[in-house]
C-alpha cells in the first residue's frame, strides 16, 4: 500500500534527510521509502492483502512526535488525512 505524506515545512532542527532516517529504522520490516522531494515523502507499507495499520500508526506517531504541523497529511488510496486526526 503506498502511502504519500505531505508537508509544507519540517520541524524545526529536522532535515529532510534526518526524517527518511527515522522513518526507515522505525518502518523496519512493515514498509520502505520509495522516494522523497520538496513537500513530500513517499513510503511503501507492508502488502495490502496483510494489516498495514501498524505501520500507518507508527508512520502518524512519529510525525505527531516530530511535531510536523498540523497540517501535514498522511494519504492513502488517494485519500489525505490529517495526521492529528
């Protein structure tokens, strides 16, 4: 399941480089990044078929954790959600 975050800026003290990182060692075996640019990050989440919450609810902790703004989303299936929802 491909999974999109979108972002209008990073935390402050974070690169983008510094959030590929942690997401990578935090996804471990549940998912992998796919690539990344000005405003987003794309990640690959375990196969569909499985339960990918897990790594939906460790991608969204961190970012809540990081203190991503509130208007950073997270998309699934085309679908944007906000990451403090």
């Amino acid at each position: 399941m491909e999974m999109l975050i979108h972002f209008n800026a990073l935390p402050e003290g974070l690169t983008l480089d510094d959030v590929k990182a942690d997401l990578a060692l935090l996804l471990e075996d549940d998912g992998w990044l796919t690539g990344s640019g000005a405003g987003h990050i794309e990640l690959e989440l375990e196969d569909e078929r499985a339960n990918p919450k897990y790594g939906i609810l460790t991608v969204k902790g961190y970012l809540q954790k990081a203190k991503f703004a509130p208007d950073t989303t997270i998309e699934l299936a085309g679908v944007p959600v906000g990451i403090y929802e």
